[in-house]
C-alpha cells in the first residue's frame, strides 16, 4: 500500500471532523490543557479577558482559557464538537459558548476580542493565510493572537512510532510523503509561522519554539486512538486495513509503550511546538 496523497487531498470535509469529535474529546482534548495554558500565559491573557477561539475543537486550548476567568467564544466549522464543548461547558459552570463557524470567514466583527488564539486547529486549514487575516481582523488593536502548531515533524515521536508500527504490519506502508507534508505540518518551520503571521497584518511577532507536547499513554490502544482521534489524517492513511492489520498494530504498539514505560507503566512520546504571538 503507497501513499502519494498531496495536502490538497489530505484536507478533510466537516463531515470526517464530526465523525472523530467523540475520540477527540475523549483522547485528545483533556490532555491539552497544560500545553494551553502555557501558550495563554505568554499571550497575557487575564480574567476578565474576551478570548475567540478559532477551530477549536471541543476546547483544549478554549476551556482552559475559560477556567483562567476569560470571557470565552469557541468557534468550529464541525457542529459535533461545538456540541461536546457547549456541554462541557455548561457542566463545569463556564463562562463559555462555542458557535459553528468556518475560520475562513469569520462571522464575527473587527476588533471584537482581546486574545484570540488557535490550538492545533488553524495549523490544519487549508487557506491558512486567510484563516490568520480572520484571526487578526477580530482581535482589538494591542491585542494578542496565538498560534500553536506542530514543529519539526522528524521529531514526532508518536507519529513515528505509529508510522513504524503500521510499517511491522504492512511492510509495503510508506506513511506520509516527506516531499510533500501534511498539512499540519505546513508552519513547521518557524521562520515559515513567522512569515504568515506578519503576513496576516500581526506586528511584533515572536515565535517561541520551546515547549513540546508530551503524550502520556499506558496501552498501545491509548496510542492508537490518541493518533487516530486527533485529526482525520491518520484514519486516512489507514483506511484500506483490516480489523485483523489493525489489531496486530495495536499489539505491535503494546510492545513500543512497554519498552519506553516508566516504572508506573506510563510512556511519554514529545513533539516539537512552535507557538506564535503577535499584535494586530
């Protein structure tokens, strides 16, 4: 099985980001929370703030902004996970809405906010540069805009470790094309995040390139179906396997955890992170 996919056709409909919302609120979204809240420190948001939140998901980065004492709108083009955010919020007594909305167009009006950010989403879109203009266009002058996005992808621990485990499997897998990356991957470079945001009309822009994402999991299932919940690119790259092909991958990922667990039986795989600042 070859994967010659361009970024154009790994860009995913609405309708495969609603079909993952559930694995994505249960593997991915709780674990998110240190991360944002260290991106929201360096974008200087306070209580009191109003925070938009742009592909948002079901709320990694918008919830924990909401429990900082934001005034917070999360704002996502897949219905199932404004639905799963709305709920949450509501049971944890936040003071949080989410609305269905493309980050292309934006149905909001200028200057509206005073941070708004974008976790692990907009880094996805295809038309980022538009996505960035929207997100400028909305926040007040002296404002914040915040970008998380995944670093450099030869870094990625859990991809690579998923990439192998399919490979023991199915030898002929080649996995994602290192000519041509995929798209969460298109702001790697941080150069390249700092050319969009200034692009995007953003003014002393900074990229910090520090942080790394830490996944912790105990079971090559929880790998699995933290790789497969987090966006509908890797269900992708393995559409065509059998239960069987998958079950031996899972096992094959059971063995990987093992090997790289800790004496609590928790294993760690990183991933670079730029995160992006910048003032309209």
């Amino acid at each position: 099985m070859t994967n010659t996919r361009n970024e154009t056709e790994h860009t995913s409909p609405v309708e495969a980001w609603d079909a993952i919302a559930t694995a994505y609120d249960e593997h991915v979204t709780a674990g998110e929370s240190e991360l944002a809240e260290a991106g929201l420190r360096l974008a200087g948001l306070r209580p009191g703030d109003t925070f938009l939140d742009v592909a948002a998901g079901t709320g990694g980065l918008s919830l924990p902004a909401a429990r900082l004492g934001a005034k917070v709108l999360a704002t996502d083009w897949s219905a199932s996970m404004v639905e799963l955010f709305n709920a949450r919020a509501v049971a944890e007594g936040l003071d949080a809405a989410a609305r269905v909305m493309d980050c292309h167009a934006l149905d909001l009006p200028d200057d509206a906010f005073d941070v708004t950010g974008s976790q692990f989403g907009v880094m996805l879109v295809p038309d980022q540069a538009r996505a960035l203009r929207e997100m400028a266009r909305v926040t007040r002058p002296g404002g914040r805009v915040l970008l998380i996005a995944y670093g450099d992808p030869a870094r990625f621990e859990a991809l690579h470790a998923f990439v192998a485990a399919v490979q023991v499997v199915v030898p002929e897998f080649e996995g994602p094309s290192e000519d041509e990356p995929l798209l969460e991957f298109q702001v790697a470079d941080p150069r390249v995040m700092h050319q969009r945001l200034t692009e995007a009309g953003l003014r002393d822009v900074v990229i910090d390139s520090v942080h790394e994402e830490r996944v912790e999991v105990g079971t090559g299932r929880q790998l699995w179906d933290w790789t497969l919940g987090g966006n509908p690119i890797p269900g992708m790259l393995v559409a065509d396997l059998s239960q069987a092909q998958r079950s031996d991958i899972v096992r094959v990922l059971d063995g990987m955890v093992r090997e790289r667990a800790d004496r609590t039986g928790t294993a760690v795989f990183t991933a670079p992170l730029n995160i992006g600042l910048g003032s309209p």
